[in-house]
C-alpha cells in the first residue's frame, strides 16, 4: 500500500509532468517547456539530455531561460521579453565559473558588463549605455588579476588619458585621446620596460542570435606561401599593406575575403589583432601567438 506523503509526491510529479511542454488553443507554445536532445538540432546532446528550459507566454520566450552543456552543467541563463532577450544574463564555463554578466537588450549590451577568465578573474569591466555604445570608466584586466588598461570612453571611443600597464604593474603608456583618435604629441610611451610586448586587447563581444558569445579561434605563425600568377580577386591570396605585412589573407570570391583572416596593426605595425571570418561572416577572433608579436 502506498503512503500518503508518498502519493502526494507522486500525484505532484505526475501533474508537473503532464502541465510541461502545452500548447495552448491557437497551437502555441505556453507554460513551461524542457527542450530534450531529441527535440533539438544541436548536435551531441544525448536523447534525454536537456538543452534548455524555460516559460513560453502565447509562443513567445518570457522570463528566465536556462540552457546547458551537452554534459548537463548550466550554460547560461538569459532573461526573455515577448521572445527577445532582454534584461540580466549570465553566460558560465563548462567548468562552472562565470563567463559573462551583463544586461541584454534585444541587439546590444546596455549598463554594467563584465567578462570573467575561466579561472575567475576578471577579464573586462565595462559600462554601456542606452545605445549599446561604451560609455565613462572602462577597465581590462590580466588573467593574474593584474589591471591591463584603464580609461574613460563617450560614445564608444576613447576620450582623455587611457592608460596602459605592463603585467608587473609598471606603466607601460599613457595615450591622450580626443572623440577616438590618439593624439602623439600628447601621448608617452615606455616600451623600454621589462617583458615589453604589445596588449592584444579584447574586442567587444561578439555574438550571435541565441545571445551566445562566439568563440576565439586560435591562431599559430605558419609558413606563408607566395602567391602565383595576377589575382583576379577569386581564390586563395595573401594582401600586404604598405608596410608589407601580411592585411588580409585566404580565400577571396569577387575581391571579398569569404574563408581567412584579416590582420589589424597599430600606426606603429604591431599586431592587434586577427579577425576570423568563414563563410563570409566573422566568426571570432583570433589569439594572438607570441611568434607573431
């Protein structure tokens, strides 16, 4: 004979069971939904492994949605207005630790940011305002904790003094900025200092339409084939600037680079950074090795 209590649990579990997963009269999504691996194209989900869950109001998202890692540990939660992501998320690493904190709204970052390094430090510290641009203190930080770069941003772009430090903490330059632009007979520099090295600094997140940050793809110094014969703009070729240096290189169709990497320098000809595109589209951005430095 079954328990009391315990048939309460059961009848419980039954009816949470039962009320996931509804539609509603006009055939949409509503209440609350377990996304299976069956039920989803990501691929190497198990069958009964959960991808997602959350709340559909009518067939829209509503509320707090949280998606996992094939594994079964939280991904990310991000909060849902009329099916847009709006408002608070937070983006983990497999491992647990916080990737990314921050507020959502429908295309853009707005208020407080921060990136985290998988071993918790944090990464970037930003503030953004009401149209996604950057906006007062802005702060970069080395995976020892260690501050990277300091300064004030307006609209996106660097404004007065914007400090950088080298990983010991001694100052490495102070740039001058006005509305973005550097201004040299302002600025002082101290590449003399121990250990100096150029910072290859984080670009703003970049992601796509699940609100999900797309991933760095790393890239090593490789020995570059010349080119052969006059380049129509089809095919694989590697651009140089008038430095010489490597600005574009890989497969280009129509004078468009479709699978390849873009190289971006400073007015002094250090590499900043490598933008990775596939297909077309930019993908992520590529980790500088200390070869190519």
């Amino acid at each position: 004979m079954i328990k009391p209590c315990l048939l309460v649990l059961l009848c419980c579990f039954s009816i949470q069971l039962w009320s996931q997963n509804q539609v509603n009269a006009e055939g949409r999504r509503d209440g609350h939904w377990v996304v299976k691996g069956t039920d989803s194209k990501k691929p190497g989900y198990a069958p009964t492994a959960t991808v997602e869950e959350g709340d559909y109001a009518n067939g829209r998202k509503v509320g707090v949605w949280k998606t996992f890692y094939p594994g079964g540990k939280l991904k990310n939660e991000i909060t849902f207005v009329s099916g847009r992501p709006k408002g608070p998320y937070t983006t983990y690493y497999e491992n647990g630790q916080i990737e990314e904190q921050g507020s959502w709204a429908t295309t853009k970052n707005t208020g407080a940011f921060k990136r985290f390094y998988p071993n918790g430090q944090v990464q970037q510290d930003f503030t953004f305002n009401a149209s996604g641009k950057r906006e007062g203190p802005q702060k970069y930080y080395y995976e020892n904790g260690q501050l990277m770069i300091e300064g004030n941003w307006n609209g996106g772009k660097e404004t007065g003094e914007v400090k950088e430090y080298f990983e010991n903490g001694k100052v490495k330059s102070v740039k001058v900025y006005n509305d973005g632009k550097m201004d040299a007979s302002k600025s002082t520099f101290n590449e003399s200092a121990p250990e100096a090295k150029a910072v290859a600094v984080e670009p703003e997140p970049v992601k796509d339409e699940n609100n999900e940050v797309k991933r760095t793809v790393v890239v090593t110094k490789t020995e570059d084939k010349p080119n052969i014969g006059f380049f129509d703009g089809n095919g694989q070729h590697t651009l140089y600037n008038k430095n010489r240096q490597i600005s574009q290189k890989g497969m280009f169709k129509n004078g468009r680079l479709i699978d390849g990497k873009i190289y971006r320098y400073d007015q002094n000809g250090i590499l900043l950074k490598i933008e990775v595109y596939a297909g077309g589209k930019y993908v992520g951005d590529g980790v500088i090795d200390k070869s190519m430095q």
